[in-house]
C-alpha cells in the first residue's frame, strides 16, 4: 500500500512539474484551478496558473504578480488600474491576460515580449494607440480593443499571421483607415463599427 501510494505521490508531482514546464492547451487551462486571492496565490506561487482579481477595486497593477512565474492566465477586468508595468514580460508563460473595463490610457512598450500570449481583452479602456512591439505577439489568436481611443495602429501588426478575431468596435475609424487595418491583417475577422467621417 504504501508503495502504491509514493507511486501515487511520484506521478502526481512529475505531473505538475511537466505543467510547470509546458503550456497548457485551452481546454485544460480552462478547467484549471483558478485562485482568486493574491495572498493564498502567494503562499505556493509556483503551482498557480490561474489567478483572476477582478472587481477587487485594484488601483494599480499589484507587483506581487509578477512572483506567481508559472502564471498562464491572468484576469484583472473590472478595476481602476490605469497602466500595465514594463515588467510584465517576466510573465513568459502567459497565454491568457484580461485587463478589459479599467482605466487603462495605454499599453507598455515591452508587451511584444508576452511571446506566448493567445488571447488579450482589453476592451472599454481609454487606450490610443498600440505599440509598436504589439507585432511581436506572433501567438496572438484573439485581440479585444473594442470601446477604447485608439488611433494608431502599427504596420508591426501584419506580423500576427495566427490572430483569427480582433474587435474594434465603438472606435471612430473611417473606412480609409478601416482598410488599412484590414489590409495588415487580411487572414483576420476584424469587427468594426459603422466608418466615420473622420481623420486620425
């Protein structure tokens, strides 16, 4: 019995520390075990995965984040926080991040180096313009800007070859500029509102 159970022991933590070392695919990432406190997340940062702080009234990004190393899906939605630091590129193994109604007016300059990054929301924020490394998210499957101020996107941005859906709803963009975008992103289901009679 005891045997049996150190096996038991044995294959469950080789178990986790393949999860540890490899991306998991959406499906399981889904059915993950998410935490929703930072300071249980804390107490054994290297098995969360998982962490969704929304709607905790969160003012700034927490810091303590950026510990939880293994971290492949983050959710910060429905707060109050204003900017995303440089340093969230330690984050390599995000694939998921979700920073939609906060008060973001920008994105980091660095955040081409979220290199395993599948699905971003940030929608209803106050964002302008996308960074130039935003065309360094190679993995990017699904983009949500919709409800934001942007008025500059990069030519940096035909590289997102696997990006499948980007919304861009509720932003004023004439149909010259509309274009433009769909043309760096000819693979791409781009959702645009109505073109406006206006100009960047």
């Amino acid at each position: 019995m005891k045997r049996l159970l150190a096996l038991f022991l044995s294959l469950s933590l080789s178990g986790f520390a393949s999860a540890q070392n490899t991306l998991l695919d959406s499906v399981s990432l889904a059915l993950y075990n998410e935490y929703t406190d930072l300071k249980e997340a804390l107490k054994q940062p290297d098995q969360v995965l998982k962490l969704s702080l929304r709607k905790q009234g969160l003012k700034e990004f927490p810091k303590d984040v950026l510990k939880l190393k293994n971290l492949q899906h983050l959710d910060l939605s429905k707060n109050k926080i204003e900017s995303l630091p440089d340093s969230i590129t330690q984050l390599k193994q995000l694939q998921v991040l979700i920073v939609s109604k906060n008060e973001l007016l920008a994105l980091p300059n660095t955040i081409g180096g979220l290199s395993n990054l599948k699905y971003f929301k940030a929608g209803q924020n106050k964002i302008a313009r996308i960074p130039f490394s935003f065309g360094n998210l190679e993995k990017l499957e699904y983009l949500d800007f919709w409800d934001n101020e942007l008025d500059y996107f990069p030519e940096s941005l035909n590289k997102l070859t696997n990006l499948e859906v980007m919304d861009l709803r509720n932003i004023l963009i004439s149909q010259e500029n509309q274009n433009y975008i769909q043309g760096l992103l000819p693979n791409t289901k781009i959702h645009f509102s109505p073109a406006c009679q206006c100009a960047w």
